[in-house]
C-alpha cells in the first residue's frame, strides 16, 4: 500500500462527515420550518440546543415565545475545551466541590475542569454546522499523531493553584487549534488559540488565608491518574459573558408583572455587579423562557456559568489503558478509534419528531484491576455486567399530584377509583401523607416490571446481586422484575438509598421512605440484613450535579466490590437520571452538567435499561453494550368519562 493511500481515505471520510453533517442541520431546519417556525428563529434554536435533536430544539421554540430576543441576531460565543475524565477527571471534580464547601467561591467555579484552547468566538447561527464539521476536520486530520496520554504536572503558586501539561500533549492539542483557526478564517470568523502554556486552572481569585488549605486539597490529587481526555465544542448566550449564574432552588410564582416566574431545574442570567433595587431581590433573564424580571434572591443559589452552556460536540483525544505503574502498553486514539463524534439524530419527517435510538458512542477509562481466576474445564463464565433500569409507571404520574386527596377518604380508608390505581397499597407510618414523594406503582407498572422480567427470563439472564432505591416505585419495579424472572425466593433485595434520585429534583423536601419491616408486611422480598452504604443522614438536598454523579457511582463501586465473582450479573433499579449517573463515569466518561443530565432523563422511558459490561479478559475497562431484551413500548390510553355518550 503506497504511502498516500490512509491520507487519501481519511480525507474521504472527513469530507463525508462534513456533507452528513451540513445535510443533518439543513434537514433539521427544514422540518423545524416545516412546522411553521420562520428559519432564522429554527437556526436560533439548534444552535441554542447543540444542535443534536430536532425535538429538543422545537421545545425551545415553543418555551422562548414570549423572548423579547427571539427576532433578534444575537450571535452564540464559541469556544473548545480539553477535558479530563476517568479517574483523574473524578479527582478534579471532588476537588472543585471540597474547595467550595470549606473555603467558598472563587474563580474557577465559574467553569468545570477544563483546558481553554481557544478564546470564545462569535458565530452566526447559520454557521454552527460549519464551526462544527471544521473542528472535526481538524481533529481527524492529526490522530495520527494523537498522543499516548495527556501528562499534567501540579503548580503551586501565591494566589493561583492549578495543573500545567507537558509538551507531547501541548504540541497536538496547539497543532488541532492551529488548523481549525486557519479554516474559520476562511470563512470570515476569527479564532485566537490559547496563546500561554496550556492548563487547568483549580483556584484562583480566592482569599490569601484560604491558601494552604487549597493547596493541602490540591495534593490530595494524582496529576498522572488514568484518565481520557476529549476536545468539545461548547457555546453560550452572549449575554453570559456580563453575568452571574443562580439556579432556581425553589419555584416563585409572580404576582407584580414585573416579577419573573421561577421554574424547576431553571437558570437565571444575572448582570454582574447589578445594584439591588430592593433588599432581598434581584433581577435576571431566565435561561428556559428568554422572560427577565425581579425574584427573591433567597429562591436561588450561585452556579457555574458553564451549567447553562450547550455542548455541540465531543472528540476523544487520548486514553490511558495503562495505569503509569503499569508494563502493558497504553493505546493512542489512532490505535483505536479515529473519531467518536456525539450522535446525531434522524428523521424522515416533522410528524412527531421521533428521534433515532442511536445511542452516546462510550469512553472509556482505566478502573481497578481484578485478579484473574482459575479457568473452570467447562464453558469460562461470561464478563461481569450491571443492569441498571428505571423504574416502572408511577401512580402520582399518571393521575396527578392529587391522588392521594382523590383516593383516601376522611378517615384515611384508600378506595380505588380507577382500574389502573393500585389494587392495594402498603400500610406505612403516617400514611397517606407519606405517599407523597415516596409513590407506589400503578398497575401497569407492575406489569411493565413482570414483562421486563419474562423479557429477561427469556434470554437467561440470572442476577447474583439486587438492589434497589429505597422509593417504593423502584422495590416494587424490582420485585415484579424478578417475578417475572421466576427467581427463587432466595433472591432478596438490598434497599441502597445512595441510589436515590438527584437531591435537586426533591423541592425541598427527602421522602419519608418505608422501613425494612413495613415493606417486608407488604409482600416485597427486601433484605433485612443489608446495611445501606449511604444513611438518609448523609443526603444533602442541596447536592449539586457533581455530587449526584459521584455519590451513584461511588455506590456502583462499592456494589460491584461485593459481587466480584467472574461472570456476575447485578440487578439495580432506580430512576431515570440513575441510568446515566451510575453509569458515567464507570465508562470512563466525565459527568455532565446540569442541563446536559436534565436532556438526557427526560429520554429515558419506563423500565428502560442500561446495561455496563466489563470488557474482555477482566482488565476492569467497562462499556456500555446494547441490552439483551427488547425495548418496551406501548401507547398512552387518556382517561375516559362514560357521560360523554349522554351529551
């Protein structure tokens, strides 16, 4: 094969990928103008979202329609970070989060963990599937070149804290910048590469008497940790660079019409510097509606700026399969894959507007070895797997908030009134006040948990180990699950409440969860011996995102330390958010932000699955692999009045 021939071929590809991903965008902007939106507000609003899901970018729309900005061309900054992940992107994470907690804000808490590789640019939103087919060009024309690792080294200095990277890593990440600079200048937008030694800043703009303790913190972490890195493209609303982030702790409805409603898992710009008007309120842009005006100051908590930033895209970079202490070789990007773009979806048409089921390509990084057992004479067993489902349909979902008032009468007695309700419901100290939070399963559910359990009956699927949330929804779920299994009565559940959901979506409030002995009364095989890793007392409701993903995937450590047989399968349910938190970082993939998590669980159906499969030969790599079982799906049935037929 003569020496032009891979460069040829490379640069076919690079040249496909560009035309699939201009077409993409030009198709989703077609059907978003399809659906009556004019094209400049369809071209705002991919480029608001990322640009990866047509639905998700009609939603905006719809949400933005009282924006006094939505006419307007008010170009998104972009900008492209390297970021760590693995275990060296965890022990950043928990660095950040420590530094908050006992010496509070500074500087670098505006952002996550990263390496600024550029300065932010300003694109029209036209131009986003050209930024983003640019920077892919970029980064697939020198993989062959990728380095076998990304090494940083600690800096300590008066008033700034941080970690430098060396030169192999440096030079590429320079020469992929230079490129992508020289190609945006042809197309009239100017991109300024990061000029001084590239870094990741841990702390800076801080307090000189919070010194040693930020550097004490620094040296907890290990700056040649395994870890993979990957190149993304992020971009954000102008109007972020002049102004603070909150995050709406709790829900304000307005009754002065220039006060602004406050809404779950919503953001609010604040102007930098801004004068308070009245003591106890502020004055902001809200990131969900595009609406501005004044809200109690006390409803929200500071926040990175970069929660409220959309990702378009994310390269890997570099591996280590290695850890340093290690003889086996470490693999570069070049050796395993050239590109490993986010997913885009498809579709054939504005009706409905169903995304594909591709799923996120997985990342890996380097976990702790297990020892090798001895090879049994009949059939080695398989690798070790964890399926991690949501939980099935929820009572309070299907039939509202209101219930509980709808199916209790004064005297606290539950009387059915719909065939789907429960048929009978658990006897639990203060009830039914403590439904509330804490909701059993309708019917249905039940039967969506014992169809997924035949499902996996049907392929031989057998758990060595279950556990579940301790929300009664998730027992429930597991226990219909291994109903319908046919397990033996010998399986029992372990009740995790390190599982529960993200603390943030609670409004205020942990749910009063059933005791071992009252679910035990019910009927649910739970285990009464199982000591929960995480106490109720240890749950904050204040927990950032950070603190979610590392508090579920230290949970999934600790579980699969318990079930280290070779070839064990571990049955976890939960809920949809536990699908991707538990998950995350077990692949080697580094948590998302707020917003990010909050996309992803809103796809997450019903009983839906991940499944994470430690790759071959037990090194401790996992992945995620596509589910032995079919997905459940089944169409929504509206409630129905018979008096219709009388009008």
């Amino acid at each position: 094969m003569s020496r032009d021939g891979p460069a040829i071929s490379e640069r076919s590809t690079s040249l496909n990928y560009k035309a699939a991903t201009i077409l993409r965008n030009k198709d989703a902007k077609q059907l978003l103008v399809g659906l009556g939106f004019p094209e400049k507000r369809a071209e705002k609003a991919l480029a608001a979202t990322g640009g990866n899901d047509v639905q998700e970018a009609a939603d905006w729309l719809l949400q933005h329609v009282y924006d006094p900005t939505l006419h307007q061309s008010n170009p998104r900054e972009y900008v492209v970070y390297a970021c760590p992940g693995g275990e060296l992107g965890a022990q950043l994470d928990e660095f950040y989060d420590s530094s908050l907690l006992q010496c509070g804000w500074n500087g670098s808490h505006k952002y996550f963990p990263h390496v600024t590789l550029c300065q932010f640019f300003k694109c029209d939103d036209h131009m986003m599937s050209h930024v983003i087919h640019i920077l892919q060009n970029s980064y697939s024309s020198h993989t062959h070149t990728a380095p076998d690792t990304v090494i940083t080294q600690r800096f300590l200095s008066q008033g700034y804290i941080g970690l430098f990277l060396e030169e192999e890593g440096s030079d590429w990440l320079r020469k992929v910048m230079s490129s992508f600079s020289q190609e945006m200048k042809k197309h009239g937008v100017t991109v300024e590469p990061h000029k001084k030694q590239l870094h990741i800043t841990l702390a800076h703009q801080y307090r000189p008497d919070h010194q040693c303790a930020l550097e004490a913190l620094c040296r907890k972490i290990n700056p040649a940790a395994p870890s993979n890195w990957e190149l993304r493209l992020y971009s954000r609303d102008q109007r972020l660079a002049t102004s603070e982030v909150y995050r709406v702790v709790y829900q304000f409805t307005p009754t002065q019409e220039d006060e602004l409603q406050l809404l779950d898992n919503d953001y609010v710009f604040v102007p930098a510097n801004q004068q308070s008007e009245s003591e106890g309120w502020m004055k902001g842009v809200s990131h969900a509606t595009g609406l501005s005006g004044h809200f109690p100051s006390n409803y929200v908590e500071r926040c990175s700026e970069s929660d409220c930033w959309a990702l378009h895209r994310s390269y890997l970079v570099a591996k280590v399969i290695s850890d340093v202490t290690s003889n086996c070789e470490s693999r570069s990007l070049s050796q395993q894959q050239k590109l490993t773009p986010m997913p885009e979806p498809m579709y054939d048409n504005a009706n409905g507007l169903l995304p594909s089921t591709t799923g996120n390509e997985a990342i890996y990084a380097k976990v702790n070895k297990l020892k090798k057992s001895a090879a049994t004479p009949s059939s080695p067993p398989g690798p070790k797997s964890v399926f991690v489902f949501r939980h099935a349909e929820r009572v309070d979902v299907t039939f509202g908030k209101q219930w509980i008032e709808l199916s209790f009468d004064s005297d606290s007695c539950y009387q059915r009134k719909n065939l789907n309700m429960p048929r009978i419901i658990p006897h639990r100290n203060n009830s039914p006040k403590s439904f509330h939070g804490d909701t059993p399963l309708t019917e249905l559910g039940l039967y969506q948990g014992r169809l997924t359990g035949e499902g996996l009956k049907e392929q031989d699927i057998v758990f060595t180990h279950v556990f579940s949330s301790p929300s009664l929804r998730c027992i429930q779920t597991c226990q219909a699950i291994l109903d319908g299994m046919g397990a033996d009565d010998s399986v029992k559940i372990n009740v995790e409440h390190g599982l529960f959901e993200w603390l943030a979506w609670c409004h205020g409030n942990i749910p009063q969860f059933m005791t071992l002995k009252e679910l035990e009364q019910f009927g649910l095989r739970v285990n009464q011996h199982y000591e929960t890793q995480v106490k109720i007392k240890d749950l904050k409701l204040r927990e950032s995102c950070a603190e979610y993903y590392k508090r579920s995937y230290n949970i999934v450590r600790i579980i699969l330390k318990m079930s280290s047989k070779p070839g064990s399968k571990v049955l976890v349910v939960g809920h949809a958010g536990t699908l991707e938190a538990c998950s995350r970082q077990l692949v080697g993939g580094a948590p998302r932000n707020t917003q990010e998590l909050t996309k992803i669980v809103q796809s997450v159906p019903y009983c839906g699955l991940c499944v994470c499969q430690e790759r071959p030969h037990g090194d401790g790599d996992w992945t995620i692999v596509e589910p032995p079982l079919p997905p459940l799906t089944h169409a929504p049935n509206v409630r129905y009045d018979w008096r219709l037929f009388r009008t």
